[in-house]
C-alpha cells in the first residue's frame, strides 16, 4: 500500500478523539499547521499533543490545511459540514474527514459536493485525550467508509495512525455504532452496577472481586460466542433466578429490571443455540415471564 503524500493538517475540535488522531497523523509525517479549540482544556490539548499547530478560527483552519480533521460532537456535524460549504470554505480537492461511528460519507455530502475528498475513519477506542492513547491506537480497528476510489487513501492514512482499517459500508454506519455502543458503553453500566450490589453485600475491593470473573467471560465471549454462557439462567435453575429476583428487588428495583432483562434475553440465546433445553427452560421462562409481576 502506497502512502499518500505528507499532508498539511487542520483540526476543527481539539477533544479527546481530534487531538489524539491529529497527534498520531503528525507522527506519521504530515503536518499538523493548524486547530481550531474553544475550551481551556482543548487548548492545553493542543499545546501537549500539537504544539506546532497555529490555534486559529474555523476559516483559517480550512484555508491552511489540505487534510481537515471536523471531530467535533455528533449533533453538530450536519450543521457545521453544511456552513462551511455555504460559506464557500471549502476548497477542492481537500480532504474533509471526521472520525464519529454514527455517520458515514453522506453527512460530508455539502462539503463533497463543494469539491471536497470525503473521509469517515472512525477509531473503535475509548480514548482520553493524552498520549497514552497514541499507544492505544496501535493494531486498534478503525471503521472506514470513503468513495472506493478514495478507499486505498483511507486506508492507508489508518495504517499510519498506526491502526487497522475495516471497511464499513455506508448504509450500515447505524448498526454498526450501535453494535459498539452495545458492547462498551453498557459494559461499563453492567460492571458498575455490579460493583454497587457486592458493596451493598459487604464486599470491601468489589472491582478486585468482579475483574478475574469479568475478564475470563469477556475472553470466552469473543472467543466462543454463545456456547460461553454459563450460570442458572442456561442450567434453567429456576428457584436460584427468582432469588435473585427477589434479593435485588430489596435492595435495587432498576437492577432487577436490568437483571431479569438480561435473563430473558440470556434464556433465548441459549434456547436457540441448543445450550438449554424445553423441558429444563419450562419453569425457568415461567419465573421470568412472571417477573414483572413477582
């Protein structure tokens, strides 16, 4: 894969993701000339992980650079891609690109239309804006959707940040993101809560406890998939699920909400997969079809 040329880059959003992808482009030999940053915490950002970029307004970010980094929050975007086009801000041949997982191309669309080269190159990493996720960004999957005459640039930018470009088709930006979304953000629920009930049972070091049993499922998951289910709700001990039930109700009805949610969904994937059977699952799926009313 042929690198693309070394690129003057600009960054409109000097956040957690804008300046760790700015910083790790810079690293890789583009120029990193220019940020637009608002907040005092964005602008100690830039000066620890883009000192050489000049901190100016939008405008002057777009006229300096040839690659534009928009990382700006989701909402924002459309509008943002949209005024710049308008204000005739856009130059052709720039390449405009913007690392949200929700959105592919199409939101660049006002800009593509102004000449511009569009790119979606999307880190899956939670990152935290120091440059300690430079290191986190090494082998890390990035969700690519550009033009496929644009394909080989993109990835090839990716690489340089040091990651691995999966391409990810325009109409399936949503699902996508929500797939991520589903398996880090409510991760981090289920193990809160999970450390709020062992602390509520009197359990001193709850994350110490959860951390052993946490990172072997997690590991069996992704390596097995559903065959790594384990625990009563795939025995279909039915008696041990409605102490649960009633044990969280005692102490956390919004965990035993989550937790019979869970349940039910725990019960057909393992019913599916042949992992429980009808005669075993009859008296479980009653106390789970009861629970809303146990």
């Amino acid at each position: 894969m042929d690198a693309p040329p070394r690129l003057d880059v600009g960054v409109v959003g000097v956040g957690r993701a804008g300046s760790v992808l700015a910083a790790a482009l810079d690293r890789a030999g583009h120029r990193v000339v220019a940020a637009h940053a608002v907040s005092d915490l964005s602008r100690l950002r830039a000066e620890a992980l883009i000192p050489g970029a000049a901190l100016v307004s939008v405008p002057e970010v777009l006229a300096q650079a040839e690659l534009v980094l928009l990382t700006v929050p989701d909402d924002v975007l459309p509008g943002l891609v949209a005024g710049l086009a308008d204000a005739g801000q856009v130059t052709p041949g720039q390449f405009i690109m913007h690392a949200s997982g929700r959105y592919g191309i199409a939101v660049l669309d006002a800009a593509t239309t102004a000449g511009a080269l569009p790119l979606a190159l999307h880190p899956i990493m939670t990152l935290t804006g120091t440059s300690l996720d430079l290191t986190r960004l090494g082998g890390c999957p990035f969700g690519v959707t550009a033009p496929e005459v644009l394909r080989p640039v993109a990835e090839a930018l990716v690489v340089e940040m040091g990651g691995d470009p999966v391409w990810v088709a325009e109409g399936d930006r949503a699902l996508y993101h929500a797939a991520l979304a589903n398996a880090s953000n409510h991760l981090i629920t289920l193990a809160t809560q999970s450390m709020e009930l062992l602390a509520k049972a009197g359990v001193a070091e709850p994350g110490r406890m959860l951390a052993p049993l946490m990172s072997a499922s997690l590991d069996n998951a992704l390596r097995q998939g559903d065959p790594a289910l384990t625990g009563p709700v795939v025995r279909g001990d039915a008696a041990t699920v409605r102490q649960h039930l009633r044990s969280l109700a005692e102490v956390s009805a919004q965990s035993r909400a989550a937790y019979l949610a869970l349940a039910r969904l725990t019960a057909d994937r393992a019913l599916a997969a042949g992992l429980l059977t009808a005669a075993r699952a009859e008296a479980l799926l009653e106390v789970l079809a009861a629970g809303d009313d146990s």
